[in-house]
C-alpha cells in the first residue's frame, strides 16, 4: 500500500513517523489546559475529545469516550468499533475532505504539547521471548551448555510486573536503591544500584478482555496496538534476587513507554512470520499465520553534556521467537482473566550478531567488553545523566510508521539520608 495524502502537507513527507497510513493514538495537554486524547497526523496532534464533543467523530452511538484521558474506554468497544473509527479519522484527514475547514481548528502542533500515558496500564506482564537475548543472556550467568533453560523452546517466559511503575516517555528514571552482592563482595550489601540497563522491547496492548483460555488467533483479535517499550533492569539486584522465583526488586523501578500508541491496522503491511520453530510447538500455541512485524528498532545513549546521541544498537522486533498473540494466549491457559489496558512486554529483542543486541549488559558482555561513545567516553552501564531513547519505525512504499521515541533520563539515586533505614 502506498502513501495516503492527507490534507495535513507535514503528513506526506516521506520522513514523517506519521503519515495518514499511521494515525497512532496518545494523550496530550497544552500549557496548563486538560488532558485530550489526541492522533499524531505529520507534525500535529488532532484533538479527538473536542472532534467527539462538536460531532465531528462519534466512535460510537453511546456514551462519550473521549471525555477522559486515556483510550481505555475507545479499546472497551471492540474491534469493530476500532476499524470504524479509523475508517471516519482517515476520511476526516484525507486530502480532499470536505470536512476540512471545520476539523483544521482542532489541530495543535505537537512541539507545544506535552504527552502523557495514552492509556491506563491495568496489569503488566513481562516475557522472556527473544531467543538471540536469551541465549545471550543464558551464557553469561549460567554457561554456554545450559544457556537456554529445557521449558524456552516450548512456552514464553514471563513474570508479573509492575503497572505501577510504567511511564511514558520523557519522564526522569532514578537509579534505585536494592540489594545486591557482586563478585568482590562476600555479604550482600544494600547499595544504589552499579548496572543499570535497559532493554529494548515492544509491548502490546490488550484491547479487549478474556474470560478463560483463548486461541492465539483468538488473542490477536484482543489486541489493540503496539507501544516501544524500555525495561530498565538492575542487573546487579537481578543476578542477586532471581533464583529461584525470576525477576523482583531489579524490574520494580520503571518502565518506558513510547507515547503513540500504534495500532494493530497501521501495521498489518508489516506482518511476518516468527523465525522457524527449533521445537515443534504443543497446538494450543502454534501459530495460524503471521502476527509478528517488520519493525527496524535502535537504541541510543546520550551522555549529560554530549551533543548528540551515539547509536550503540540496531535491531529488528522480527527477531522474537514468540509473537504478542502467543504470548497472551500463554497467559490465558490458566483460566485467569485478562482485562483491557493489560500491558505485555515483549522480552528484550536482539538479533544474531553484537551490534544488534538490544541491552547494555549484552552489548558490553556483563560489563567485560567497554563501549566507545561518540563522544570518547566509555560506557559498560549507564551513568547518571545519561539519556537512553528507543526509536522503532515500519518503513512503507514510500512512508514509515513510527511510535515517537521511547526516551529517559537516568538521575542519581535518593541520597542515603533521606532513606528510612537505620545506618
Ligand atoms: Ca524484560
């Protein structure tokens, strides 16, 4: 599918992460004005809650949904209702509408807004599903033999994270406080935390509710779109803590998100196939076609005082090994229920070869192998005031569909005075 003209001239550069074709869905305020639900459409955002107010878009014959701000209520109606809606947003937008004149005055430009959580996170669930990380991983703690545990080629790892802690992006990450113990050290020892990470993921949101098992095509059908998401991890707590119960304290601190979300639709050119199965898979997780993506994702990291961002990775979110739909349907097989605005992270994504690694603690092999910035300085994990932005975009015949970078700040831990702990 090609580029569709929208009346929007910003909308139809080829550079756009924001072209009709996109039209991903967030939550934006102007000065000290409310929070609106809005559409990134080239470099403006549409304020849909005043489209709905005036009768411009009516996503549905009952109540307003866009009187809030987040996109909760709008996922509640379903998938019907979802490519409804789109279908009226993209005529509204498209080069020619007679509409024009009446939509224009609820435009902003988004370099005067300041965007928010585009939807409340009900449960947060991170999984394990990149096999190149894992492996990676896998070799580091526990030795190339017995890199992959027996259960990864058969079911997505995850655990239950924190919806608490998850944050769009822009906002400040600080270094958190926990228990760890390295190698020069025979006691643990509580301290700020020494590695901390990133890792590069895509998160997938859960659109519509389940009552017991359900299909992975079934689950594909449940989900609305798709968010860049940053798990920081603390590696030090992590290698302290995760035996024998998986990730805690080291995965509390925060996650990022991107701040569009995009939907299932503006990525349906991209589908693609998971890599071939290296075990063949029990049949309530197999997949019925294609439900992963062609997504180019980087990483980079920019020091307090640099200028610039060096890119210190490349990857590709067709490198997991299972897809969101098999992840969900996963987490259904034990009867409890999912809800929408339930968050599933899709496990660090990196690709076969270094520079593809979508983690410090890959891409510096636990802290063995430095890295040079652009700059000159070194890095094995971040610093404080180091700035870590995520940026993914699907590239199309002549358009890209982009999520607006996935960025955080990392600042120094509280100081110890201010803890509530006895020397
Ligand atoms: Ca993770």
């Amino acid at each position: 599918m090609p580029l569709i003209k929208s009346w929007v001239d910003s909308a139809n550069r080829p550079k756009t992460e924001f072209p009709l074709n996109n039209l991903p869905y967030g939550v934006f305020s102007v000065g000290d004005n409310d929070w609106r639900c809005g559409v990134a459409i080239g470099d403006r955002i549409v304020d849909v809650t005043a489209l709905e107010e005036v009768g411009l878009l009516r996503p549905d014959p009952g109540p307003h949904v866009f009187d809030v701000p987040f996109w909760n209520d709008f996922m509640e109606l379903g998938p019907q209702v979802w490519a409804s809606f789109r279908t009226q947003l993209q005529a509204l937008l498209a080069e020619d509408n007679a509409n024009r004149e009446a939509v224009e005055p609820h435009l902003v430009e988004m370099a005067d807004a300041e965007l928010h959580m585009p939807f409340a996170v009900a449960e947060y669930t991170d999984f394990y599903s990149g096999c190149h990380h894992a492996t990676n991983v896998g070799a580091m703690f526990r030795g190339a033999d017995n890199a992959l545990p027996p259960n990864w080629l058969h079911i997505p790892i995850g655990y239950n994270g924190r919806a608490s802690s998850v944050y769009v992006s822009g906002t400040d990450i600080r270094r958190p406080w926990g228990q760890l113990k390295s190698p020069d050290h025979a006691l643990p020892a509580f301290l700020p935390c020494r590695r901390f990470d990133i890792e590069l993921e895509m998160g997938a949101i859960v659109g519509q509710p389940s009552d017991g098992p359900v299909s992975v095509q079934q689950a594909d059908d449940m989900i609305f779109g798709y968010v860049l998401l940053n798990d920081w991890s603390a590696r030090d707590i992590q290698a302290w803590e995760y035996q024998p119960l998986g990730p805690f304290q080291a995965k509390a601190t925060a996650t990022s998100i991107s701040p569009w979300i995009v939907t299932k639709a503006a990525l349906e050119p991209f589908r693609t196939s998971t890599p071939e199965r290296e075990k063949d898979l029990l049949p309530h997780l197999a997949e019925p076609g294609p439900m992963l993506y062609n997504i180019p994702l980087s990483v980079s990291m920019q020091p307090e005082n640099a200028e610039k961002p060096t890119v210190i990775a490349r990857t590709n979110y067709s490198q997991m090994y299972y897809s969101a739909a098999q992840q969900l349907a996963h987490h259904t097989t034990a009867g409890s229920p999912m809800n929408t605005g339930d968050l599933l992270g899709s496990g660090t994504i990196s690709g076969p070869t270094k520079p593809e690694r979508g983690s410090l603690l890959e891409l510096c092999w636990g802290g063995k192998e430095p890295m040079t910035l652009d700059t000159g300085e070194t890095r094995t994990f971040i610093e404080d005031g180091d700035t870590l932005t995520l940026c993914g975009a699907a590239q199309g015949d002549g358009y890209r569909i982009g999520f607006g970078d996935c960025t955080g700040r990392v600042v120094a831990a509280l100081d110890k005075s201010v803890l509530p702990y006895p020397d």
